[in-house]
C-alpha cells in the first residue's frame, strides 16, 4: 500500500488565516499610519504669489524693486543691483557673466607700489627741480586766483580756478603713485588729452559746432587756467587727490587736502569715437562728448585704454538726497578753441578725507553769462 504524504502535504502548505495575518502586517492601513506619522505643517512660499521669483526681485542697494529693467542679477548669489546703484556705474548691460561687488573677484585687489624713477617716466613728467622742491606755481595761483577774485566781483560771474598741489612732494609722488597703480591695474596708459585712434573718429569729428542746441564757449580767463592746470602736472605738480580701492566702488579718488569750490579738478580724457560704434560696449565710464543734431555725429570719450584720475572719480544719482549731499564735482561740456572738452571742476569746498562724486544725470549748465556758439 502506498504511503500517504497528506499530512506532510498540509503541513507545508501555508494555512488561510495566516496568510491574511501576514497580509494585514505589510500593508498597514492609513489609520495605523497616522497614528505614529508626525505631524508637518504646510508653509506657502510667498514668491510663489507671482509665479516668478525674478519678478521679485530688489536691487539690493537701493532696496526697490522698479526699474526691472535696469536690474542686473549676480550669477554667483543672484542679488540684484541697478546699474546706477552700483559704484562705478554700469552704463550698458554686460556682456556674459557678471557678478556683484560681493562676489567679485577684485574685493581685495592691492595697490601697486611705484617708484620715484617709474612715477616720472609713467607721467613723463619734466625732469626738473620743480618735482622736489618748490617753485613759482605758488605766484601764478595766487596771481590767478586774485584775478579771478576781481573779475567775480565786478561780473558776478564764477570763474574756474587752478588746482594747488601739495607743498610735499613726496606727498605727490604718494598720489600720483596711487594714480599709475589703478591704471596699471586695469591695464591703460596715462594720458591728459583727448586722443584719436586710427579707426575711431577723427579729430576733424569733434567741432562744437554740431552740438544740438549750441555748446557754452570756455571764457579766455578760464582757457588760460586750463593751461596753467596742464603745465602744471607736466611738471609734477598734480591736484591733491588719491585713488584708493574699496571693495564696494572698485577704485575712487579723495582729496589728499582741502579743495576751494570752483577749483579746476581734471579734464575728462580717453579715446574719441562715434557713439554709434559703442552701441554694445560694456565700459562703465564712457563720457558723453558731444551730442550733435545728427546723431551719427555724436562722440564719447572712452577712457578703456588711457585717461587720467577722471576715470576714477564715481559718478551718482543726484536725484536724491543722499545723492546730493555727496555730490561735490560737476562735469561741464565747454567749447575750447572750436573743440568739446569735457571738465571737471569743484561745486564746493572739498575737505580732505572726502570722496569725489560728479551727477551722471546729465550735464549742468550754470554759466549762462558764458556765451554759446
């Protein structure tokens, strides 16, 4: 007789009851599962509201949120800043990458130490006594400033007055010293005149006649400041002003002494060119040289490759308060001997210590005794 295997059979075979008690242990059910879940709160994101985060965003100088369009966000921590807000000022939007003060590289960016010889041939500077001891810049300035003196009291006309150098003149190599270390640093050559390159716009392109409107006429007295201001630095004799590097407006100018209101500060100078060839430049100091009826005709000054201590001196929005109390140096488009220049001149007295800001909102016209051509 065959043996059985049913009793072993059953015994492997799992019974009913017990496969729905395995059941009921993988799956629990959704009560079981919220008595031991812990207990989330469901915050909203408030930039959610709009759908898009950028649409909130504020410039984080200034703190508001308009003007979307001037807004430039950081790369790096996506912080947005106008382009006015910013020190020194972005004219254009830039062109790749860009990142804000904070996260730039240039925070901690030394100044080159110059010597005396490499100072001299950097400005070429006239090797003469005058650089080390002083000389008779002392009798033309108080000469001039006398006359000056006069003529505003008799035509109640505000006369441009000649810078003074420091008496020190290891104090003025300190400060042109500071001068040839931000222009080392962003790789430009000195020049205190407005130069023409071949493929940018001639000389014959800059004629104060075309300017929309007519250009004030620098008066005979203040030309001949001018030229004294020239050979003056010619000889070393340079204003008292220092570039220093701060981490929020990149390189800045400040007096090095006291400035009389008035007092002729510097010549905006660089390479002349069309504005209509810079339509997509990225430099934050072009200057507006000449803006003529036929816009075609219309000139910037572009200090990008040579200029002067002008291409440090910040510009600022002067719309607000804060604005114009800082504000201390105009930029002021004259006729000189037929061409535009562009001067820079002190709208006060300048203490030393003191940061040098112009208005960027425009030129100002406050001479209207000067005549127009």
């Amino acid at each position: 007789m065959a043996p059985s295997f049913s009793s072993a059979a059953q015994g492997n075979q799992p019974s009913p009851q017990l496969g729905a008690d395995r059941k009921r242990q993988k799956y629990r059910s959704m009560k079981e599962i919220m008595k031991v879940a812990k207990r989330v709160v469901l915050v909203e994101n408030e930039e959610s509201d709009d759908g898009d985060y950028y649409t909130r965003v504020a410039c984080d100088q200034c703190g508001s949120g308009e003007r979307a369009e001037e807004l430039l966000l950081c790369d790096k921590c996506d912080k947005g800043y106008h382009m006015l807000c910013l020190r020194p000022i972005v004219v254009r939007v830039p062109i790749g990458p860009w990142f804000c003060p904070e996260c730039s590289d240039d925070q901690d960016r030394p100044l080159k130490s110059f010597t005396q010889k490499k100072i001299i041939d950097f400005f070429r500077i006239q090797k003469c006594r005058e650089l080390v001891e002083n000389c008779a810049w002392s009798q033309d300035v108080k000469k001039r400033r006398r006359r000056s003196n006069t003529l505003v009291f008799h035509k109640k006309r505000r006369r441009i007055l000649p810078h003074v150098p420091s008496e020190d003149p290891t104090r003025r190599l300190v400060q042109m010293g500071s001068l040839a270390s931000a222009l080392t640093a962003h790789n430009m050559e000195f020049s205190n005149e407005l130069t023409y390159m071949p493929g940018m716009a001639p000389r014959s392109a800059n004629q104060a006649e075309f300017e929309n409107g007519g250009m004030q006429v620098l008066s005979k007295e203040d030309t001949e400041t001018l030229e004294l201001c020239r050979s003056m630095y010619k000889r070393g004799e340079c204003p008292p002003l220092i570039v220093t590097f701060d981490s929020c407006e990149g390189y800045t100018v400040e007096a090095d002494g006291p400035i009389k209101d008035m007092t002729f500060i510097a010549e905006y100078t660089g390479d002349v060119d069309y504005i209509k060839n810079r339509e997509q430049d990225d430099c934050d100091s072009m200057m507006t040289l000449l803006l003529a009826t036929d816009p075609s005709k219309s000139l910037v000054v572009c200090p990008d490759k040579r200029g002067n201590i002008a291409r440090f001196i910040n510009g600022i929005n002067n719309y607000t308060p804060e604005g114009r109390k800082k504000q201390n140096v105009k930029c002021v488009r004259y006729c000189v001997n037929g061409e535009c220049r562009v001067l820079l001149v002190a709208t006060r007295d300048i203490t030393k210590g003191e940061r040098l800001y112009y208005d960027y909102n425009g030129y100002e016209h406050e001479y209207p005794t000067h005549n127009f051509v």
